[in-house]
C-alpha cells in the first residue's frame, strides 16, 4: 500500500469512528425518550491495509466470527461461532463446502527457518472440529481435524487422512493418505472394585448417596484398587 492508499485508509478509518460517536451523542440528546441499539465495534469481515476477504455469497460466516486480512472463503462453506481466520502475514484459502467449527483458530506463518512461504491452505469437504488451531499449514480436500487437535507450521495432512481430536502435530509432519493421526487417549486399566468400595464406605455413614470422604480416600490409596504398570 502506497502513501496514497495509507492516507485513504485512515480517512475511512475516522469516518467510521465519527459515525459511532455520533450515534452516541444523539443517545444522550435524546434522553430518556431514546430508544438504544447498542453498535458493537466488532466486525465479522476485516481487512489488513489493501488485505481484505473474500467470501463466497453461499458461504455461512457467524456474527461472532472474525475473518481478518487476505482469507478467502469458497462455496457453501460455513465458518462457526468465534472462529477466527487471520490473514496478515500470509494468505489463508478455505476450498468450498468446508466447516469450520466453533472457536477454531486458523493463522498463518511468513515462513519457516529454511525460507519456506507458508500459508494455510484448506480444501474442500474438509471438517474441522471445534477449537482446533491450524497454523501455516496444508489440509487436502475431505479431511478431518478432530476437536482440540493443533497443526503446526508445515504439516500437510493429504486427502481423506484423519487427525484424531486432542492430537498435536508437529512442525512439518506429513499425514499421508487413509492414515490416522492420533495422540495417547485415556484408558482405563483396571475396573473399579465396586464390592470393596461399598465395603469400606459402609463403615462410615453415608449422607445424600455420597461416600464418605476419608473412606473414598483410603479406597484411592489401595494397591489393590491401582492400575498396572
């Protein structure tokens, strides 16, 4: 952006901040009589300087979404509640029929130590769960990123791979076709001994269903009650 396009800029800039003020005095000249819709200052679609959005007019952005800088949204996608797409150092491409679910993050990198551009690239049918954080990555079309899952910089996840929701991918891991991607989940070792722990809290009275606390701790505290290595 050129000294002409900055000076453009920011006189849009305080046009829109005139009007909201303006907004405001009229409230308080009006008084009690006045009826009040508040103005959020939030914005689902913004630009960075001459870096703006590109939305599909089939596309579904939620109110508090926030997609920021040179993204661009295809067809018949959907972008969820307080997700936010930043494009400010690189672009970010999201292929259409593709959702994004709420509170995901989705970020870009410059580039990487070797010189690498890399920007995050989505593809079409993809499924991204709610709060994941892609960042500077590459996801091929009908893949899925599971709930809570982190891509870092350079992963490339190929088409119809899986990343299993909580897992971390590390910097430029390649998940290849069919695959899953997934992190050590919860186990469960050994079943609860539900004779024992009726034994001991029956020893102790019992109020509203509940064990007794030093009765559930001794339970806890049991060798026999602890999972294998």
């Amino acid at each position: 952006m050129g000294t002409l396009g900055k000076a453009v800029y920011t006189v849009g800039f305080w046009i829109r901040e005139t009007g909201q003020a303006l907004d405001r005095l009229g409230c308080r000249l009006q008084g009690n009589y006045y009826f009040q819709e508040q103005l959020s200052r939030h914005r689902t679609l913004m630009n960075v300087f001459d870096k703006a959005p590109t939305v599909d007019k089939d596309a579904f952005v939620a109110p508090s979404a926030s997609i920021i800088g040179d993204v661009s949204v295809g067809r018949g996608s959907s972008i969820w509640y307080g997700c936010v797409l930043r494009g400010d150092v690189n672009s970010i491409s999201v292929g259409s029929g593709t959702n994004i679910q709420d509170n995901s993050l989705v970020h870009v990198a410059k580039s990487n130590l070797s010189g690498k551009v890399l920007p995050t690239i989505i593809g079409d049918n993809v499924t991204v769960g709610h709060s994941a954080v892609l960042h500077g990555c590459t996801v091929e079309d009908e893949a899925f990123v599971g709930m809570g899952a982190t891509l870092l910089d350079g992963v490339f996840v190929e088409k119809h791979a899986m990343v299993a929701a909580g897992t971390l991918v590390r910097q430029n891991t390649r998940i290849p076709c069919g695959e899953v991607s997934i992190t050590v989940s919860c186990r469960i070792p050994n079943p609860v001994n539900l004779s024992l722990l009726e034994q001991e809290g029956g020893q102790e009275e019992v109020e509203d269903g509940d064990i007794g606390e030093s009765s559930l701790h001794r339970w806890i505290l049991d060798p026999r009650n602890r999972p294998s290595p």
